[in-house]
C-alpha cells in the first residue's frame, strides 16, 4: 500500500520536471532512453517539505552520561521534596490545663516577692514605732504665751491654771528593733535623749510606756525596756558584719517622718565610715554607708540583709545642705557594737 504524499504550503518554485533534470544530466539521450526515465520518475513519491521524523531505535531510548546525571538529579530532588511535603501531625490543641501549667512555669521561673520583700516580712514583727514626749508646764509665763497665741488664731484664751503638768507634748519620732523577746529595744539615744516619756507601738498595735536601761553615747545608742509587751513577741536575729562587702544587698526599716513601718532596698556603699553631727557636737566612728533611702523617723530602725538578720541601727543622713532629706548617704551602727550597748555580744 503506497504511503499518502505529504504536500508542503511553501511558495517555493516546484523542482523541475524529469526529463528536464535528465536532458541537463546526460546531454545527448535517446528518445526511448528518456522514456524509459520519466517512466520511473513517476513511480517514485513526491518530496516532501517537512522535516523527516527522527528514527527510533528498535530497543527504545539509549540515554548517555548527562541523561544519567540528570535523572538524578531530578530523583534526588523529588525524594527531597516528597519527605518535606509529606503529610504531618497537626499541632495539638491547648487546653486550660496547658495554660495552667505554662503559667505555673514561668511563676517558678520568675520568683516574687522580691528578697527585699521577704526580708522585711521576717524582720516586720519585731520593729516597733518610739515616740518621745515632753510635758509642757502650765506656769504663768506659758499661760500668758498660750493665751495670746489663741487669741491670734481667733480661739477664746484658756482659764487660769495653778500650775504644774499638765499636757505631754510630742517631741520627736524614731524607730527601734527589738532583740530580746522580754520586751528589750535598741534604738538611737538622740530619739529618746530629754525626754520625759517614752512610748513604743508594736507590730499588733500594742502601746506600751518604755524606760532607758542603757546608753552608748560615743554611738548614739539607747536600750529600752517595754513595760508591757505581746505575747507573741518574736526578737531580731542578729548578723555579724566580718564578712559584709560594699554592694552587697541590705533594706532599712522604720517610720520615716512617722509613716510605716516602711521598707526601702539598697547596698552597701562602704564600710568604717565616719560622720560629724551638723551641729559638730559629736562624730561617729566605724558605720556601715548605705543607699537605702533613710528620712528623719528612719532612726534607730534596722539595716537588715536579704535573709532579715540585722546588720547595724540606722543612726544618720548625710545632706550638705540645710535639708534633712534623704540625697543617698545613711549611716548605720554596726550590730556588733549595738550589741554591746544592750550588756551581751550578739554571736
């Protein structure tokens, strides 16, 4: 069966007929000679203008070397990309009890209170509020002064008085640390030096009238003993201050200007410091220097360290100025010598 002619759309020129071909070929052919060629010239097939179909081999694609390297590549690439795309576990849900534990986590990691915090819950029980009083006498030359000064703020003058005491007057307020649980504080001997009365509040609010037992003037110390106490009155614990070093963390507790008892943080800044009264009337010796913020009321309060043990008696500020406010400068009494003021060593 004879294969269809393919027939080209080119505007090429036809080829030229046969015998022409075969005229500019032999030259001087026969007349029968050139029959016979046009003859076998159609039989054969047209010539087509399509490129010929590349041959196949009877065994298939024969690939070479590159062919291999690229199947490889291609391989890799696929077994690559299927372990990455293959299907996955979902993530699982949370659930409350997840979100419980993750917050539970991150409260154990991030502990509170702070160690200042709980430094001054161990020590809070045994700092107690001093007031010192003063009576004022009701003789003629304060009467006459009482009665004008009323008068000034348009108040009616008081009534004559035969004299002698009458009202107590509020002198000063400090702080005080007990450390003996049978109602012995120590405190600064300036809070309580004049005074005609001594009262202490302690932490349940219990207010009892106190007497000086002791001082330590060369470091303003004053021992006092309650007359009434609690029942569950729980004493300072102690700390040698041999192996205390600047930086090291401390809080100062008390009643600054009467409000407390507050607690403030700082460290140590030095250690055997010295420090002049303003007046120059006397002059400390040996004091621990902290940043703890301290005010007038801070006196005689504990320096405690993070384990609430106390390491001095708060005794002074130090302001160049006129201001008796706290610029970053406290003193305090180390333990050791507060210790000995009370007649026993602490350690």
């Amino acid at each position: 069966m004879r294969r269809p002619a393919f027939y080209s759309r080119s505007p090429r020129t036809p080829p030229p007929a046969a015998d022409q071909a075969a005229d500019q070929a032999g030259g001087l052919a026969s007349s029968e000679a050139g029959a016979t060629a046009v003859a076998a010239a159609s039989r054969q097939p047209p010539i087509s203008r399509i490129s010929p179909i590349p041959s196949v081999s009877k065994t298939g694609w024969q690939p070479g070397r590159k062919s291999f390297a690229l199947l490889f590549v291609l391989s890799a690439a696929l077994v690559t990309g299927a372990a990455l795309w293959a299907p996955r576990p979902g993530a699982k849900a949370l659930t409350q009890k997840d979100i419980d534990a993750a917050v539970l986590r991150t409260l154990q990691t991030n502990t509170l209170p702070s160690p200042a915090a709980k430094a001054a819950d161990i020590i809070r029980p045994s700092v107690v509020r001093v007031v010192s009083y003063g009576e004022e006498k009701h003789t003629p030359e304060a009467r006459t002064q009482k009665r004008g000064r009323n008068v000034a703020k348009g108040k009616p003058p008081e009534a004559p008085n035969d004299g002698g005491p009458s009202d107590e007057v509020e002198r000063g307020v400090g702080t005080g640390v007990v450390i003996v649980d049978k109602g012995v504080i120590l405190t600064n001997l300036h809070v309580v030096a004049g005074s005609d009365k001594i009262k202490v509040t302690f932490y349940d609010g219990l207010e009892a009238v106190a007497t000086i037992t002791g001082v330590q003037p060369e470091n303003d110390l004053a021992v006092l003993q309650a007359q009434k106490i609690p029942d569950d009155l729980i004493p300072a614990t102690m700390r040698s201050t041999a192996d205390l070093r600047p930086g090291d963390q401390v809080a100062a507790v008390g009643f600054p200007f009467g409000i407390g008892p507050s607690v403030s943080a700082g460290v140590v800044s030095g250690l055997k410091r010295s420090f002049r009264s303003p007046e120059g009337k006397q002059e400390l010796g040996n004091l621990i220097q902290f940043d703890a913020a301290a005010n007038p009321g801070n006196s005689g309060g504990p320096l405690i360290n993070m384990d609430g043990e106390v390491l001095g008696i708060v005794t002074a500020i130090l302001n160049p100025t006129q201001q008796r406010t706290f610029i970053g400068i406290g003193f305090a009494v180390p333990i050791e010598n507060a210790a000995s003021a009370a007649g026993s060593p602490p350690f």
